[in-house]
C-alpha cells in the first residue's frame, strides 16, 4: 500500500480551497520503451480515506505525453492538460470534503500500486502525486472563476524488490538475561514475489561476538528439495560466528514463510575475546545487533533483460537487523483486561503482570520492583499482589505480605507500586535469605567481583513473576 498525505498549508485561515483532488502519475511504463511495460500501475478502486473509498478516475497520457484532465481547468476556461510519460497513468483522486482549510488536519490518502512481474529488482520508478482544489478558494462556484490551484509536486521513487527478508526474535521486548538459562530464537523470514522462482539462494545470518549460537532449529523453503546445504554453522562453544544455508531454490508465495530459517541463542558471560558482556563488578545492559542478508539467482521473464541475473538484499534493510538488549535484570510488563478483554473502557478492571529474570552471572541484594500507574487508574487496595519466585531448587508462590508492597499517589495523578521482593523471599525462606542469586553463582557467592561465575550452570535460572 502506498500513502499520499493532502494538507492545506495556507498560512492564513481564511485561505479556504473548495473541492480538493490529488493528481498521482504511476509509472505504469517502467523501464519501457521498449515494450512491455514493466512498471508499477494503479490497482482500480483502491483508494481510500480512513477506510472509505474514493471516486477516481484513471487516464493514460497518449503518445504525445498529455492528458486531459476530468475536471480542472486553466483561467481560460479550457481544460488543463498534464503531461507526463507516454503509457504513464495519471489518476485523479476526489477526497470527501466540499472545502478544506488551513486549520484541517492532514488527510492521508492509502491506494495500492500494483508492480508488474517483468519490474526490474531495486530499479527506481517514481511515484509523483500534486494536490489541487477544483474551485481555487472561490464557494460560490461562479463559471467564470472556477480555475483549478495545484500544489507542489512531490516524488518517491519505489525500488521492486524480487524478495524481501525479515529478522525476528522470540526474546520478549527484545531483551534478555544472560546466560545459558534464558535461551531464545532467532527466526530470519523470506517472501520471495509470488510466481518468481529463485535458484541457489543462499541465507546468511553474521551473530556479533556477545552472542552464542546453540543450535539450528530448522530451515525451509517452498518448493526446494532436498533440505538445504550447510555452507557455515557457527561455534557452539565461541560466541558470534555465521550461520549459512543455501536452497537449490525457492518458488514466490509472497509470503514471509517462503523461507524459513530459526535457530536458537544465548547470550555469555564473555565475548569472542574473552570480555565480560556486562561487568561482573557492575552489572548493567549490553546491545547486541544481528544482521541477515541473502543473495540468489533469478531469471527475469521480460525479454529485455534476458539470461540470470544476481539479486542480493540491501545492506541497508532495517528489517534485515534486530537489536537485542542483555541485562543483568531483564523485565517485561503486560495486562489483561477482565471486564472487557480487548475493548477496554473506564471502570475496567486491568491485571498487570511484570516478569523478570535475573542474569547466572550475578548476585542480587535488596530487590525491589517499582511500576507506575498513569494518570487515570487506580491501585485495587482489596487485591492482594501475589509474587511467583523460582531460584535453583526452590520456588515459592505466595500473596506479598503487607508491609512488601505499597502504593502511592502522586501530585500529576499517577501512582507508585513497589514491591519489596527481597523482604518477601526472605520472609518465604529463601535459602540465600533476601539476596536473588542467579544460577551461575553459589549461594555463598563468589567473594569477589574478579572471581567468575560458573559460565554454564543449569537450569532453572533465576526467575519470578508479580501479579
């Protein structure tokens, strides 16, 4: 779907314009002459204004490069021509206001451009759209005045892409504890053009040194046979690393399932060079960034450009990035509305439920956990918080005692919860008393910050969940 935005940007307010249009010219032609066309086209009757739909109407310039447009016309009464690109289409587009003003907000305007299967991958083919009035700033219709005013014409070239590829992670909020206990996936995801077939396409994704690969979980592609050949794995032992599959080939759905591949990771307690992720003396946050990228053989069906050409992704694709954040603490907040699940309205009861988990490699003493209640809710006093807690052996779930929790209003009408975890665990029985400990190191402690935490300890980690 493709966006046009129409404002009125008349300083003055009395600056009215009567029967507002935009002009978009798609480049339906592309790369032709010579023939076929192998441009992007207007999809017929796909325009619309916050989902309702749009009159238009769709003309072609002719040989000369002119079309005479349905309504506008110049201070002669005649009607205006606008010249573009034989083959180009020019389409008209009616908003659903008799007048717009400077004081109006912007109106976006969505239609789909429809690009043809002979489109070259990564050319250029622009997309201009003018905004106009029909009646310039004149209500009373007057024939005599009735002069259309136009805008500033505004470009934006669209590049075809023959597929596109996305980076996605099952860590929740894109962030984690470190350590071996809190594994997640990498999913790198492909559509490739329906009806397009790709041969010899090869997926890479580069880990950065803080991140350690585990394992390929799987990797797939519609219509390629047999399972994909294994061109690099990375260490399962030393962090970062590329993990490369190659595809006999992929047949286009268009679909982001056309290629599939997941694998699963963890973030250490040392980089590739030895360095500690996060200080052990200091704890904190570190940012680790994933790249993917692909490069396959494609054979265009446009005569103009016979024989097999070489199409790679862009180095510049955000989508093909994911930029995890390792914590010493990692913390995730979600709700439930339980009087009107997915419609939520005042008087509402809303649950919150915040996770967290701490790092093997750290040690942790008075635990607290603030949340912030915005302006406008109000802290349940006849609900008790309930604290679930697992660490090594031992889990408790259990209502926070009275005095570890509290809630405060402020001056800006927002509220303060706090949860004193410490003061409850130590209350529960925890065996490292009110100190959370994370899987890596004993319960006694290491004794100093220079004295490294076992770097692959089991399992459960250290974990806990407020409600």
């Amino acid at each position: 779907p493709l966006t046009v935005t129409f404002d009125n940007t008349a300083t003055n307010p009395a600056d009215i314009g009567y029967s507002p249009f935009v002009d978009i010219v798609m480049p339906a032609t592309g790369d032709a002459p010579p023939l076929p066309n192998d441009g992007i086209s207007f999809k017929p009757n796909s325009a619309t204004y916050n989902g309702l739909s749009l009159a238009t109407t769709v003309l072609t310039f002719n040989a000369q490069g002119k079309a005479t447009h349905p309504f506008a016309k110049n201070p002669d009464g005649t009607s205006l021509v606008v010249t573009g690109k034989p083959g180009d289409q020019l389409v008209v587009v009616q908003l659903p206001f008799g007048s717009y003003g400077p004081e109006q907000p912007a109106a976006e305007i969505n239609f789909t451009g429809v690009v043809s299967p002979l489109a070259q991958p990564n050319s250029s083919y622009p997309v201009t759209a003018t905004g106009g009035f029909q009646f310039q700033t004149d209500a009373s219709g007057n024939p005599t005045v009735n002069i259309a005013t136009l805008g500033t014409t505004t470009t934006d070239p669209i590049q075809p892409q023959l597929f596109r590829i996305k980076k996605t992670s099952n860590a929740p909020e894109a962030e984690t504890a470190t350590g071996p206990n809190f594994q997640h996936t990498y999913t790198v995801s492909m559509a490739v053009a329906p009806g397009q077939t790709v041969t010899n396409l090869r997926l890479a994704d580069v880990l950065p040194n803080n991140v350690q690969f585990v394992s390929l979980v799987s990797a797939t592609a519609n219509g390629s046979t047999p399972p994909p050949a294994a061109i690099a794995t990375p260490s399962t032992t030393v962090p970062g690393g590329t993990l490369t599959r190659q595809f006999n080939q992929v047949i286009g759905t268009g679909s982001d399932s056309d290629v599939v591949m997941t694998f699963s990771y963890y973030v250490p307690q040392d980089n590739s060079a030895g360095v500690d992720v996060i200080p052990l003396g200091t704890g904190g946050t570190a940012i680790a960034t994933n790249t993917s990228s692909a490069t396959g053989t494609w054979t265009s069906a446009n005569p103009n450009y016979p024989g097999p050409q070489s199409i790679a992704t862009s180095p510049d694709d955000a989508n093909a990035q994911h930029t995890l954040t390792a914590r010493t603490v990692a913390l995730q907040k979600s709700y439930a509305d339980l009087t009107n699940p997915g419609s939520p309205r005042a008087g509402d009861l809303i649950e919150y439920t915040l996770n967290f988990q701490v790092s093997d490699f750290f040690a942790l003493a008075d635990f607290n956990v603030a949340d912030v209640l915005s302006d406008g809710q109000e802290f349940d006093a006849s609900f008790t918080p309930t604290l679930t807690f697992t660490q090594k052996s031992q889990t408790f779930t259990s209502q926070f005692a009275g005095g570890n929790f509290s809630s405060a209003v402020q001056a800006n009408g927002s509220t303060n919860v706090n949860f004193d975890v410490s003061a409850e665990l130590l209350a529960l029985g925890l065996t490292t008393g009110g100190k959370l400990v994370g899987a890596g190191i004993p319960n006694t402690g290491t004794g100093s910050p220079s004295t490294p935490p076992n770097p692959l300890p089991g399992g459960p980690g250290t974990r806990g969940t407020i409600t």
